[in-house]
C-alpha cells in the first residue's frame, strides 16, 4: 500500500475514488460544497433527497458527478460538527475503507483532513489515516492451496492537505506511518505463521534476513551450547521436551556511535507453547501458535526503527523456543539455575514465558541499556484484569512508565499501568528454592511481572503483558502490537 499527499483543487483530481464528507443534518463539509459548486448544486440535491445522513458510518457512492474530474465521489458521514474522539475518528476511517472495498478504485485521494479531534493535529490523523488502511487491507492468505482470484484492489491511497504546512506534516506523518505499518506487516507474517514452520530456528532465520536487507542491523544467534556455557538454566528448560532446539536471538541496530547507551527491546518467542508436562486443555490450544506475537512485535520494531534510520542504538532480543510435553521434558517439582544465580521450583511448566525471559533480562545486562522493554504473551489473567483493549503495563521506574503512556497516546496504542508491589512477592516463595515459577489464583498477571522484576533490578525496566492484545481469536490473527507503541517510544527518545 502506498501512501501520498496532495495539495490544489480536488474538483480537478484525476482519481478514480475521491471520498469527502458530510456533517450531521445533511450539512455539507468545506471541501463537499467546493465540490457542490463545481457540479452545480448536483451533490446539495442529491443530499437533500435524504439517502445520507452525515451520521458516522453512513455513505453514498456517486458515479461521474458533473463538474468533478474524479471517477468517483464517495461521501462519508462525519456526524455532529463537535470534535470527535479517537475512538469515533478511527470508526470514521473504517467505515471509509469498507465502503472503498466494495468498489473496484484502486486508488482514491481522501479529503477528510476537516473534522477536529480532541488533541490531535493533521500530522496524527494522515498518520492514523495511513495505519488503519495499511492494517486493514491486509491479509494472510499465501497458504491457501489455490488463490482466489484477484480483484483489483486499492494499492494507492492519496490525502489532501490544504495547503503546504498542512502538506509537510501529512508528509512526516506518512513516512512514519510507512515504516510502522510495515513493521506490523512483519510482526503480524510472523506472528500468524503457524508453529511447524515458524519455529525457534524460523525465527532466527527470519531476524537474519532483517540484516541482509538493513545495512545498520547486525543479527547474531546463541545456540543451546552457547547458553549452557552462560548458564541459562531456565530458558534451556522450556525446550527440552522439543525436538526443536532453542535460540536465542540478538539484533543489534546502529543509528548512534558505539559509545551511546541502547534501548534494549526483549520479546517472548514461544514458537508453540502446549503447555508441557502442564499441558493445556484441547479446545483453544492452537492459539498458542501466537505465543511467539512478543518475538514478532520486537523483530517488526527492529524493522520500524532500521526504516527510520533513528539516531538511537537499539538491541532487540528474542529468546525463542517451543514448549512440548515429552519424556525428555521440565517436570512440575523441577529446580533450575537461572543465569543471575537464583534457582526457580518449576511448579507448573506452562509458567514458561517468566522462564525464557528471566535468563534474556540477566542476559542484556551486558548491554548496559538506558531502558529495557519486554513484550509477552504471559498471562491468560491479563484478559480477565483488563479485557482485550489495553496491553498491561508494568515498570519499575515511574519516569519510563509515562514515556510508555505518552508513546500509547499518540500512538493509539493504549497501555493500562499495574503494580508490582513488594507484597505480591510472597506468592513466590519456594520451599526448595530461591522461588517459584507461579504465585497461586490471585494476581496472576501481577506475579508473572514480580518474577521478572527480580530479573531486572540493575536497570529501567518495564513489562508489556499482550496476551489479549497481541492477537485475536475470532477471527484469528495477530495484531502487531506493539509495534506503533514501541516505535513512537523510540522515535520520542530522538
Ligand atoms: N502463553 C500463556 C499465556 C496466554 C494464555 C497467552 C492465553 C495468550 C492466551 C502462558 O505461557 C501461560 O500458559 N500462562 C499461564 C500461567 C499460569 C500457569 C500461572 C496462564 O495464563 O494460565
Ligand atoms: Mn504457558
Ligand atoms: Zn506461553
């Protein structure tokens, strides 16, 4: 999907769909009556029959309007002339596209830059603008046996700014939008490649294959012997009942010199998490093929980042492996070493995310990061604490968790912040060990990040839990989040 501005007159676009708006009460928008003008009043009597609305969500499709170069005049709804939420502007945009879907454009040059939203500017609606197209038409289809035949569909899509100003910010905003949106392309391919091909090995292949095509990243993979050596004996316990080895996988981009401090990113990539020994219930297991969505959030960013040749030095970390029941598998009552020295009781081995990213945190301490970020798919109580519209926000550094907030805000990628009080710490407690590997029925999400935030003292560290966020069920589908979340932090710091 390609994204450009334009200035000048709409009536004389040569576009073969020009979409324009409609305010409540059949009111027509600025750039509406410029074109009601040129057709001679043929849109105003149109309009006045009462097929459209202006209520958000409403459409009219005309053909060959008089006095208009276009092919086409879509109109879409705008409702009230009250500023609208993020919320209802983003309905707006959605409604537009299923609306331009249904034609056969395959282009269109969109004049919706006119109604206001609460705190925006035009450069975050062309950015919104262009996030919500390129996410909405995409698809995952290259595995159906025979493909469908190919109607021709909008691969081009122009906005109008009135005038250069306005021109420079849509022109930030979709650079910016490009780079994000394929970055969330790489992470929802990657995410929605079913587990016996995206494996730990697929992973590393696919974080290689960033290198070759980015001149400023590096990629280097740890085997199981390299990590044995570092001692890693938690995240070499999650694989051991698979017959796929694990990785650890480490790309490094450089937009600043050597000496500068980087912002290290750690995903969860759990290429197929079964539960092990612990195994999980049938119905709903396959979803587990999206237990590696934190992995692909990191790779997509890297992506974003490289796109955006940002002036900053960012590490992405993916440790990556598949969580299978077998006889040479974790058993619940197992001790493991972890990297850091403290041993973990593996009272359930479905509690293995923790596990893979505990020995990643201590790992990256090398680094010495200015902040670390990790994304996981690590709890189901995630859903049940906040639902499926915010990814969980843990930190333990008050500055870093509202540079998160902000990034969410003008990211539209919302976060919601929980604690890690020390008093949760107690759910941990191993008799054996230096701890357990779950806390019991309460807090579920909120002990998950107490294990890790015993990991993570050395440095400003936050946790995003995206189990709910990360991908969908019905239907199914990774999202990509949070790649505009983590790419509008990173582009904050420059
Ligand atoms: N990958 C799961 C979490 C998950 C569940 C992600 C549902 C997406 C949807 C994780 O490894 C897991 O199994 N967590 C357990 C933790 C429990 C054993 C303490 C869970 O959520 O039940
Ligand atoms: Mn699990
Ligand atoms: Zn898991």
């Amino acid at each position: 999907m390609e994204f450009k501005s334009r200035t000048g007159q709409p009536t004389k676009a040569r576009t073969q769909c020009l979409v324009a708006g409609v305010y409540d009460k059949k009111v027509l928008s600025d750039i509406a009556k410029t074109l009601d003008k040129a057709s001679r009043g043929y849109i105003s009597r149109i309009i006045k029959k009462g097929d459209m609305t202006g209520k958000v969500g409403s459409g009219l499709l005309l053909h060959e309007v008089p006095g208009i170069a276009a092919d086409r005049l879509l109109l879409v709804g705008l409702g009230g002339k009250a500023a609208m939420d993020v919320g209802q502007y983003q309905n707006l945009i959605k409604s537009t596209i299923s609306k331009l879907k249904i034609t056969s454009a395959r282009n269109a040059l969109l004049c919706l830059s006119e109604p206001e939203i609460k705190g925006k500017d035009a450069r975050w609606k062309a950015r919104q603008t262009a996030e919500i197209f390129a996410h909405t038409m995409y698809s995952f289809t290259h595995m159906k046996g025979k493909q469908s035949a190919k109607k021709p569909t909008l691969n081009r899509v122009e906005m109008h700014a009135a005038n250069r100003t306005e021109q420079n910010a849509v022109n930030k905003a979709l650079l910016e939008a490009s780079a994000i949106a394929k970055g969330v392309t790489a992470a929802r391919n990657l995410g929605n490649t079913p587990s016996n091909i995206c494996t730990p090995a697929y992973m590393a292949r696919e974080s290689r294959k960033l290198a070759r095509d980015n001149k400023t990243i590096t990629t280097t993979v740890l085997e199981e012997k390299d990590m044995k050596r570092l001692g890693m004996g938690a995240l070499l316990s999650v694989g051991k009942g698979s017959a796929e080895p694990s990785k650890l996988i480490i790309m490094n981009y450089k937009g600043a010199p050597r000496s500068e401090q980087p912002y290290v990113i750690v995903g969860k990539g759990i290429s197929f998490d079964s539960g092990g020994i612990s195994l999980k219930a049938g119905a709903g297991m396959g979803d587990m093929i999206y237990d590696m969505c934190g992995a692909a959030s990191i790779l997509g960013t890297m992506s974003a980042v490289a796109e955006l040749n940002l002036p900053i030095n960012v590490i992405g970390v993916i440790p990556a492996a598949e969580n299978m029941p077998s006889g040479s598998a974790s058993k619940p009552g197992d001790i493991v070493k972890t990297m850091s020295g403290q041993t973990v009781e593996i009272l359930n081995t479905d509690a293995e995310g923790r596990l893979v990213l505990c020995d990643a945190l201590t790992y990256i301490g090398k680094f010495k990061p200015r902040t670390v970020i990790d994304v996981a798919t690590l709890t189901g109580a995630i859903k049940t604490a906040l639902g499926k519209y915010p990814t969980g926000l843990f930190a333990n550094d008050d500055d870093l968790a509202n540079d998160l907030q902000h990034a969410a805000d003008a990211s539209a990628d919302r976060i919601w912040r929980l604690p890690i009080w020390e008093d949760y710490q107690t759910q941990l407690k191993s008799q054996f060990a230096d701890m357990a590997n779950v806390g019991g029925r309460e807090a579920g999400s909120i002990t998950a990040a107490c294990f890790l935030a015993r990991f993570t003292k050395k440095y400003r560290w936050a946790h995003l839990d995206i189990a709910a966020t990360g991908f969908t069920s019905s239907p199914k589908g990774a999202t990509g989040r949070p790649v505009p979340l983590l790419t509008q932090y990173l582009i904050d710091r420059c």
